[in-house]
C-alpha cells in the first residue's frame, strides 16, 4: 500500500482514492477541496516537477492533473513496480 509506505518513510504527501481511481496529494493535510489542495500544494511546485520527471524517467506517466487510473487487469509485479517508483520519487522530493 502506497500510503503505507508514505506514512513508513515520513514522506509529506497522502494517497487518496476511489476504486481505480488515485490521486496523490501532495501535503500531509488532506484538504476539502481543489481550492484547498492548491494553497496546500502552491510551494511545492517546483518538487512536483522534480518528481513527475523522475517517473517518466522511469517509464512511469503520471498525468497533468494528478489522477492516476490503475487497471484491474495490471499484474502484482507491475503495480509493485509503480509502488516502488513513487516511492523513492517522493522521497527524493518530499521528505523534508
């Protein structure tokens, strides 16, 4: 589990999702709104980009708007994959 791992290491971001659908959050808090989630995502601009590069380095896309959609049909090995990806991304970015 994604969160798991972030709670783990002490990485300040948050996984929220809904079925398939998964959206990283990129504060410890988790906001209210898209309003919200910008004011707390407003300074860490620039360590966004740090990490979304870092994925696509590593042949992980990760959308403009921050919504990830994962595939039932995806096998363990792939989706542990991602898991790993994210992880060592997020630490490289947002573990303050």
């Amino acid at each position: 589990n994604l969160n798991n791992q972030i709670l783990k290491n002490k990485i300040k971001a948050r996984v929220t999702n809904f079925h398939s659908i998964v959206r990283i959050i990129f504060s410890e808090k988790l906001p209210k709104d898209r309003v919200q989630r910008d004011f707390f995502e407003r300074k860490k601009n620039n360590n966004r980009i740090k990490f979304i590069e870092f994925l696509k380095k590593n042949r992980i896309i990760f959308p403009t708007n921050g919504i990830m959609f994962i595939s039932y049909a995806m096998e363990k090995k792939h989706l542990k994959f991602i898991i790993q990806k994210i992880t060592i991304a997020l630490k490289k970015n947002f573990n303050f």
